[in-house]
C-alpha cells in the first residue's frame, strides 16, 4: 500500500524537498523512542510523515538543551552529511511519529542529478540556521520571561491549532521541555507560567496549553510580545 506524504500547506519552505525526493521506506517511531542520537549518529535523512520529533543537543555534562519540535513535512538528520563520527544532535519521538527515510549516500547521488534538490535543502538549512541565530540572540539579549514568552509564541504558531475566538491551542508541554529550550530550570519556568496563566495570557493542563487572544492584540503571538 503506497504511503501519502504530509500536506505542505504550513511547510511550503520543504515541499520542493519533497518533490525532489522519491518515496522510500517508512519507519514508525513509538512515543520517546530515540531515532539518531551521539553514541547513534544519524546516516539517513528523514522527513517526518506523521507525529512530531524533538530535536536536541546533548551538551559536554550530559545535560541535553532542547532545539526543536518538528512536525509533518519537516526534516531532520541533516548531520548525516557531516560525517562526524560524535555529534551531538539526538533525535527522539516527541509521540508516536513516523518518517520516511533516505540513506545520505542515496541523497548524495540524487543531489547530483537533481540540481534543484541541492537548492531545496541547502534554503532549508539555511532557514533552520535563521532561526538558530534569533534564539542565540535571545539568550544575550531577553531575559527569562520574554524568552519563554516567545517560546509560547512559536511552539503555538509552529503546532498550535487556531479556535474560533483567536486564540491558539496546542498539545502539553512539560515545564522540563519548556526550561530546556528557553535555557533556564523548571522550577524558574513553573513560575512564570503560573503568572501567565493569573494574567490572562494562557490556560494549561494535561490537555494543552491555550494562548488566549487579548482584544487590544490581533494574536496571541503579540499580547505575549508585549512582556
């Protein structure tokens, strides 16, 4: 039974990509289960069918800061083209996922009889590479209540759904997850949230966490800008 690819509408930066690659085999990946991590570093690429994948870095004391979550349409495992027998990128199921997976020596060849592949994922990399530059910034610049602000902000654009009302709804994330990426400790991220949750920007539970929609704010991305 062939396997359909993801709709690309809110990932039209890798539908080339995915036009340039042929299908190939589809892995399915249970919830917290590890897909390319430093002690297994990642020799395919993978485009992400269904589910959602955390992307972390693995820091020199074990610690592991948190990168991103992708969803369907997106790739990871780009390391794979290094060739760097200890990278420290770790891939793991955010929940149960699957992904469709290219051996980089595979992709090598087709980059050379697909020009346009070369380009796709080189303005892929470059786009990650945006953002990975923006949140560098933010550690210099933003303190920790902006950060997080702005984490809420992106995680709700990049995964969240829109209701009715204008506000953005997304699945849970965990205060660990959340300290993770904005780079701080949970009990720090606990603490903002709850004034966030007094001050009318969100509601959480173990169902998800709502952005709620200020009237004077056309989303919730800018009422959390205001901080």
């Amino acid at each position: 039974m062939a396997t359909s690819r993801p709709s690309f509408e809110t990932n039209s930066r890798l539908e080339t990509v995915s036009e340039q690659l042929p299908d190939s085999r589809v892995r399915e990946y249970d919830k917290g289960q590890t897909i390319y991590s430093p002690e297994h570093p990642s020799t395919s690429i993978y485009l992400v069918m269904s589910g959602m994948v955390q992307l972390s870095q693995i820091t020199g004391n074990g610690g592991e800061r948190l990168v991103e979550i992708i969803g369907p349409g997106e790739l990871c495992g780009e390391s794979a083209f290094l060739g760097v027998p200890c990278c420290s990128e770790q891939a793991t199921a955010f929940e149960r996922a699957s992904a469709m997976t290219w051996d980089v020596s595979d992709v090598e060849a087709l980059v050379m009889e697909r020009p346009r592949l070369s380009l796709a994922l080189l303005q892929a990399l470059v786009r990650r590479n945006v953002e990975a530059t923006r949140r560098i910034e933010s550690f210099s610049t933003e303190g920790i209540e902006r950060r997080l602000a702005g984490a809420l902000a992106h995680f709700a654009e990049r995964l969240g759904t829109t209701e009715e009302d204008g506000s953005s709804k997304m699945k849970p994330l965990t205060h660990l997850l959340l300290a993770r990426y904005v780079g701080t400790s949970r009990e720090i991220i606990t603490h903002f949230m709850n004034e966030f949750r007094k001050q009318g920007y969100i509601s959480y539970s173990r169902q998800g966490i709502v952005l709620h929609n200020g009237k004077s704010c056309t989303s919730p991305r800018q009422k959390l800008h205001l901080l």
